[in-house]
C-alpha cells in the first residue's frame, strides 16, 4: 500500500486507476428524425403523421443523475441500417436543429433547459420548431420517468425554454412545470 501512494505521489500512475466510477447502461429517448426513410410515426397536434419519433437507446453513462440523463438526450445519432441507399448520418432532431439541452439540480428538483436561440430546421426536416420542442418534452418526460421508476421520491421537474427572441417568443409557452413519480394519491 505505501508503494501504491508513494507512486501515486510521485506521479507515476495515474490518479483515476484508484478512483471508483459508476457506469450504468440506462435508456435514454431521443426526439428523431425519420427523414430518409419511408416511415412516419408521431402524430401531429392536428392529426397528421410526422417523419419523426420518440425512441429510447440504451447508453452507459456516469456523472450525476439525473442531470446527465437530461445532458444525453442531445447524443449525435447515426442510425444503423442495412440498406445502401439510407446515408442519413445525424437523426437527433435536437443535433439536427442545433437545439441545446440542460439540466441542473436545483433545492426546488430538476431544472432542464431547452435552448432555442441557435434553432434552425434543416430543409429536409418537415417539421415546425413547436413539433420538434414537444417531440424534446417528450423524450424528456420519458427518460425522467424511467429514471425515476426506482426512486422513492417524486421528481419536481421546471422546464424552462431559453433563447426565445421575437420571431420565437411563441415557443416559451411550452415552458412547463411537472412531477416524475409522484407517489399514487390516497384515498
């Protein structure tokens, strides 16, 4: 043991080899686009089926949860295929728009951040900037909501849309306040 912090003091080996780290493979839903295929699958607030999806991807993750889980839901996302012809290299309808998302740990639960202020649609996406923020909400809620399946807490969750100038303003109303896992009512 002296010789393993001798070296650690020395700077022979590293510090993370004696350091413990949590991995955890969770799922993590993502807002995706299904532009490139044949396939539609969310419906629209009017009834219309959109080239667009909630899906979940398991990931291995480490940090403090749940605000990394919050963090994920932004992965770059190739989509595997085996047909030729399918070269869509980025299906993240948040990566795709340049949407940012966050969370933080507040003493009021979990604040998560969407960030439109750099949203742009991509010509090949046939999506409005609202479906895209509510397919992010509900690729939130459900992550959330998997994660918290275990926990013996509810989760008070603000989502807070962030960036919004004039020509956005409309997109702040889906900012929204919710609880994860309350427990069931009594009767």
């Amino acid at each position: 043991m002296k010789t393993l912090i001798a070296a650690l003091l020395a700077g022979m080996l590293p510090w993370n080899i004696v350091r413990a780290t949590t991995v955890m493979v969770v799922p993590v839903f993502e807002p995706l686009s299904l532009h490139g295929t044949d396939g539609d699958e969310a419906v629209s607030d009017i009834g219309e089926a959109l080239q667009a999806c909630v899906m979940a991807r398991p990931m291995a993750m480490t940090g403090a949860f749940p605000e990394v889980l919050v963090d994920a839901i932004r992965s770059p996302h190739l989509i595997p295929t085996n047909h030729p012809n399918y070269k869509i290299q980025e299906a993240n309808l948040l990566v795709l728009c340049n949407i940012g998302i966050s969370g933080e740990m507040t003493s009021e639960g979990l604040t998560a951040r969407l960030d439109v202020a750099q949203l742009t649609i991509p010509p090949d996406v046939d999506l409005t900037s609202r479906q895209i923020l509510k397919l992010a909400i509900v690729a939130l809620r459900k992550t959330l909501e998997e994660y918290q399946r275990p926990q013996t807490q509810p989760l008070a969750v603000t989502l807070v849309i962030e960036g919004a100038d004039e020509s956005k303003a409309g997109l702040r109303e889906l900012a929204a306040r919710f609880v994860i896992g309350a427990p069931p009512a009594e009767n």
